[in-house]
C-alpha cells in the first residue's frame, strides 16, 4: 500500500486503526 494508505491504516500511532 501508499504512504497515505498505510498511515489511515496503522495511524500515526502505528496502531491498527482505520480512523487514523
């Protein structure tokens, strides 16, 4: 996936989060 994708995904926490 994209920078942009995998950052929606993970979150900025690098958590599994579809929010962000």
């Amino acid at each position: 996936v994209t920078l942009l994708v995998s950052l929606s995904i993970y979150g900025s926490n690098g958590n599994f989060n579809l929010s962000g």
